[in-house]
C-alpha cells in the first residue's frame, strides 16, 4: 500500500485495515514456524510490517490534527 492511499481512508477503516494487517503477520509467522524449509513468502512479512507502521503512523496524525470548526 502507499502512503496516500492509506492517508485517504477514514479512521474507522484503517483501524480494520490494521487488524487484518496483524492478524496476517501471524498467520504468516505461524506458517514460516511450522515449516521454516518450505516457507517461501518471507518478503511478505517485511511489507505487511511496513503496511502496519504506515497505517498506525496515518491514524496517529488523523488522531493528533485539530478538528475544524464549521
């Protein structure tokens, strides 16, 4: 995922994004420990971790900036 497509969800949409995102990290940590020798997708835990920072760092900043009064 890029930056600005993750800075264009709401905040309630990237809080399920990060569950997915950690629960995959799991389940991909749990396949690369149950079988180390046959595991060939470990360039995916290196981006799915990546994915998870860039979303916490968005809800940080959309959870930090002020609200606009109307």
């Amino acid at each position: 995922m890029k930056m600005n497509e993750i800075q264009e969800m709401p905040v309630a949409e990237l809080q399920d994004k990060g569950r997915q995102l950690r629960k995959e990290l799991f389940e991909l940590n749990l396949q690369k420990g149950i079988d180390r020798d046959q595991f060939k997708r470990a360039h995916r835990i290196r981006e799915v971790r990546k994915d998870i920072a860039r979303v916490e760092t968005a809800l940080t900043g959309k959870k930090q900036a002020p609200v606009e009064a109307n």
